[in-house]
C-alpha cells in the first residue's frame, strides 16, 4: 500500500450566515480553493500542476438541495476551468463529509487506482433553499415549507420521536447526564474564540485560508464568526435555545456558515514531481454509530476503534482535533475520554469561533491538524467529528 499524502491545501474564510460570502453562489464557492490551487502550482505558479493528471475530485456535501445539486464536485470542477475529462463525485456523511472525501480521495491512492486526486468540501447554508414536500392531493389548501439549511426535514413518522430532536436537544441532554455545566459550555466557546483570534493575528493561517472578492466586489479576509470581543458577561448573558433555561445558547454552539476547501492528495513521487513538501500523511480512519439521539457521543467509540486498530493509546498522540459543533459535545467528549489531555484539543480554536459550514469543516480540521503538528515538530494526530443520527469519524494523520 501507498501513502497518500497532502501535498497542499486551500480554503475560502468561513463567511458568518448571510454575510459576506452569502453573494456567492454554492458551486462557485466550491470552485474558489481549486482555483487557489491551480493558481499556486500552475504555469505561472511555483511549481506546475498539470490539470489533466488530476483522477478524480471527491467533495463532501450535506444539503445538496440547491446550487450545489447535481454533483457539485464535478460543477465545481468545470466552474475552476479543469478540463471536462477530471471526474467529480459527492459524498455525504453529514458533518463528515468533508472528512470523508479526503479518507475516499487517499484510499484511492493508496490502492493504486490514482495518483493525484482533490478532495474537500462546500456548504453555503445562507443560501439553502427551502423545500415544499409533494401533497398528497393534487390541490392541497396549503403549502407547507421547511428550510434545507440545518437538521431535519421531510422527516419519516416511522423514526422513533426521540431519533430526530434538534441536535442542540440531543448535544444538551446528554451534556446534562453527564453534569456538564453551562459555564463549562461559556468557558469553553470563550477559549475557542480567543484561540481563534490568536491564530489569526500570528498568521496561522497563511498559506491556508486565502481572500476572496465577493459578486458585491467586497472581500473577505478572515473568518467572519470569530469574534475578538466575545467575553463571559457576553456569553453567559445569552439564552437557552433549545429549551427552557437550558446550558445550550447560541454562544456555545457552531455558527451556521458558507466556504469551501480542498486539497490535493498525492503519492510520494507525485510531492517529488511537483517539488512540494507535504502537509501530512492519512494513517487511517474509522467509523462509528450510536443510537441517534446520542450522536454527540459518536466520537468516542470511533476514536476507540481507531486506536485498537494502529494499536497505540493515547498518550501516543500529539494533538486532537474536535470539531467544535457545540462546546456540549467536545465536553461530552472528554469526558468519555478522560485520558486526553485538555491543553491538546483545537489548540487553535474550533467550529465555535471559525464556523461550521457542514460538508467544507472536517476538511478544515484534518488540514489545519496537519498543519499544527508540523509547525510543533511532527507527530501522529487525530480528527474527530460528531456526525447527525448518530455517527462519528475520526482520521488519524502524521506530520
């Protein structure tokens, strides 16, 4: 077996909801980092990236109901202006996804069936359309709608009640099994943002994330949901939001958000070719499944099985990225994996500060873990997600 390899990245900033990104169109916004790259390593870059040895594109998605239907990594492919022979498909894992298409995209070229391949992910949730199920009559008196931006629609009256609650429901009942405090939520969203706002002023995230002109001929510099202001006054003076005088506020949860991000997964002699040093190598990568109601949870058993599976412990890893969809959750999950230490977690800030546009983060968290471990001299990392009705995945790298 080959090593699959990141051989460079690029991402859009995350856009806040209805802000500055809000202008652009879905399969344009998943064109923009492809554009990025062949910028960086085209003719007139530092190294040239012939697009026609590209095999494939694989780019997570989540909503797929609406500028970004119909296979928005092959739109994306002809809208960067690849030549229409590179392929694309789309993956959908939920809040995975983007994690996903880059497991799918180094599985490819560890087996041998690719040498070159892009893999990232979109999600323009300003722009989800809404959705009006077929009546069951040809003239009903009333059209009922439901918005594809986030969670459950159209849903089966056959799933048990307690399967499709909110997800900040779900996130909030087991953080309060488990005696999960709100100022522990607060805490937590506090130190993720600061987290953020110091990665970005010490240019973390050069390199990675790149400006983009907005349609309004705005442009848009840095992720719009980090917040520099944010304190704990702020953040404990918000109110519950998914029930009455619960822990789980808008503060301590994952902004909805638009961007994109791919990244080129290669061989060893594709990085050699190309003169490029790489980001990270992918080790591995597992799944797990809870009751759905418990999803908030997934990443416990998956990051488990990953660890029985290179058969090391925890100790043995350098620095964990939990994708941040509510403080709830990552709380949730130290606290069924007590062994991780603390201070290695998101050690740049989460989801709760960058944002959480669904099918593009877990690209987002796998690079920039790449990206952190080599700064910190190299070392084997993890990336874990929640995934909605119950999932998690979790992605082992090295740098």
């Amino acid at each position: 077996m080959r090593s699959a390899l990141i051989l460079d990245a690029a991402r859009t900033p995350f856009g806040r909801y209805r802000g500055g990104l809000s202008g652009v169109r879905v399969d344009d916004l998943a064109a923009l980092p492809i554009v990025e790259l062949l910028r960086r390593h085209g003719p007139d870059g530092t190294e040239r990236l012939d697009p026609t040895r590209i095999d494939d594109i694989v780019y997570g998605n989540t909503n797929g109901a609406g500028e970004e239907n119909r296979n928005v990594a092959r739109m994306a492919a002809l809208l960067a202006g690849l030549p229409p022979t590179i392929p694309g498909v789309t993956v959908n894992r939920l809040c995975g996804s983007g994690g996903e298409s880059i497991v799918a995209a180094s599985r490819a070229i560890a087996t041998g069936d690719a040498d070159l391949m892009l893999a990232g992910g979109v999600e323009g949730m300003s722009r989800a359309p809404f959705v009006v199920p077929r009546p069951a009559r040809a003239l009903p008196d009333r059209l009922e709608t439901a918005t594809t931006t986030l969670g459950w629609r159209l849903v089966n009256p056959r799933m048990p009640a307690e399967w499709t609650v909110p997800l900040g429901t779900a996130a909030e009942q087991v953080a309060i099994r488990q005696g999960i405090s709100r100022e522990a939520m607060d805490h937590f969203a506090l130190l993720s943002h600061r987290r953020a706002v110091a990665a970005w002023d010490a240019g973390v995230h050069d390199g990675f994330a790149f400006a983009v002109r907005t349609p309004d001929d705005e442009t848009v510099r840095r992720d719009e949901s980090v917040r520099a202001d944010t304190n704990e006054a702020q953040l404990a003076g918000l109110g519950s939001v998914f029930s009455e005088d619960g822990p789980v506020t808008a503060g301590n949860s994952a902004p909805l958000n638009d961007g994109a991000v791919a990244a080129l997964i290669g061989t060893e002699d594709t990085a050699d070719r190309l003169g490029l040093a790489p980001i990270g190598r992918i080790v591995s990568s597992t799944v797990a499944a809870v009751s759905p109601e418990e999803f908030s949870l997934a990443p416990v058993p998956a990051v488990r099985k990953l660890l029985a599976r290179l058969g090391i412990g925890i100790e043995d890893v350098a620095l964990w990225e939990i994708n941040e969809a509510f403080a709830a959750m990552v709380l949730s999950v130290l606290d069924g994996l007590p062994e991780i230490d603390p201070s290695l977690v998101n050690v740049h800030g989460g989801a709760l500060a960058y944002g959480h546009p669904l099918g593009a983060s877990m690209s987002r968290v796998v690079v920039d873990l790449c990206r952190h471990l080599r700064v910190r001299g190299g070392g084997l990392g993890i990336a874990t997600a929640c995934v909605g009705v119950g999932q998690g995945i979790a992605i082992a790298v090295e740098a």
